[in-house]
C-alpha cells in the first residue's frame, strides 16, 4: 500500500476516534507529517500503525494521553528520530515540485490579475509587455523568499501542535503574518527597475504556462 493509500485509509479510521483522541492524534499526525524530510511512505506507515494502537485502546475504554504519555511532543520527537530520511532522489524531485507549483500558483496569480485590470479596472489589456531582464531578477528573488516564508509556516504550525492556543491570538497571529509575508514580495519587487529586452506575451498564453507547470509539478508528487 503506497503513501496515498495509507493517508485515505489513515483520514477513514479517524472518525471512529472520540473527539478528545481525535484532538490528541491529529497534533501528532500534522507534528510528525511536518517533519519535512522524512520518508512519506514510511510516515505514513507508523502514523497508521498508532492510528490502529489508539483504536484498540479506545475500544477498551483508554484514551490517548493513556497509551501515548502526558508528553506527545517528546513522544513524537522519538518516532521522528527513527523514521529513514528521505533518499536524495526524492529530495530533489520535493524541491523541484514545490518550485514548479509555486511558479505555476505565482503565473496562474499573474494571469487572474491580468483579466482583472482588464474587464474590471480598465487598466490593462489581454497582452502585456514582460521585460525579460526584471522578470528573471523578480523570480529569483521572490524563490527564495517564499522557500523561507513556507519554512516560516511549517515551523509555525509545529509548534501550535500540542497548545491550546487562544482563537483571537491565532487569528491575529496568522493575519500579521499574512501582511508580512505580502509586504516583503511587494517591497522586493518596488525596488526592481524594468530593463531587458521586451516581450509581448497574451493573457490566454500565461494560463496555458501556468497550467503547464502544475501539471508538471503534480506528475513530480505522483513520482515520489
């Protein structure tokens, strides 16, 4: 059974979980499915192996914190530590899919916004002129910064796992982090002067790159 298999069969089996087990295993799940440079399948596998442990427990009136301790972060911490890595096959071909869909998400965002000026704001036209040279400097400044910003959210959302976290604070949390992570895209591409040779490109051919690019990167995630 592959990775995709185990993750159906893994969200199935959870709603026979009560809901304070559910709470307490799904921390673990998201804190040890976060642990980004694991084995997927191997993962897979151990989380549907205590999805399975927990549900014996429950069956015999247990609950989670009975079979798991009071300390699920160390506890994962442990699994974690003996999970295999990934092989460095699978590494590059993650790297390469998370770029391909974030350049795709970021011509898709381009396109939509194109069509908007157009129709609504009256602003733009369905062809636009691309400078070569600004287009090049804004995609290798914008990869890093969005490589960084997703290690941001992951480091986040790992740590919110096993905290009750008060709704207002993680609300206003996730919005200034929002506004962060916007204005630094939008201040690094202010400071980027156009120059390079000129390119007139139609709205329809940015979709069909952007479509292109997604199909790709989804082939990459069937691939690992």
């Amino acid at each position: 059974m592959n990775a995709k298999d185990l993750v159906k069969q893994n969200n199935e089996k959870r709603k026979e979980l009560t809901e304070e087990n559910r709470n307490y295993y799904e921390d673990m799940l998201i804190y040890i499915r976060l642990s980004y440079n694991k084995s997927e399948e191997e993962t897979e596998v151990i989380l549907t192996e205590l999805l399975d442990h927990l549900l014996e427990a429950q069956n015999e009136g247990r609950t989670a914190e009975d079979v798991f301790g009071h300390n699920p972060k160390e506890y994962a911490n442990e699994i974690i530590g003996e999970l295999p890595k990934m092989v460095t096959r699978e590494r590059i071909l993650f790297g390469v899919m998370a770029l391909f869909y974030f350049l795709s998400a970021s011509i898709l965002f381009s396109g939509i916004y194109q069509l908007i000026g157009h129709f609504f704001l009256n602003i733009d036209g369905l062809t636009k002129d691309y400078y070569i040279g600004t287009v090049l400097v804004k995609t290798m400044i914008s990869i890093p910064i969005a490589f960084v910003l997703l290690f941001g959210i992951v480091q986040y959302i790992r740590w919110a796992c096993f905290k009750k976290i008060n709704k207002v604070k993680e609300f206003m949390m996730t919005w200034l982090g929002g506004v962060l992570s916007f204005g630094i895209f939008v201040l690094a591409f202010i400071f980027v002067p156009n120059f390079g040779p000129v390119v007139s490109i139609p709205v329809y051919v940015v979709f069909v790159l952007g479509a292109v690019l997604y199909v790709f990167a989804d082939r990459i995630r069937k691939a690992i």
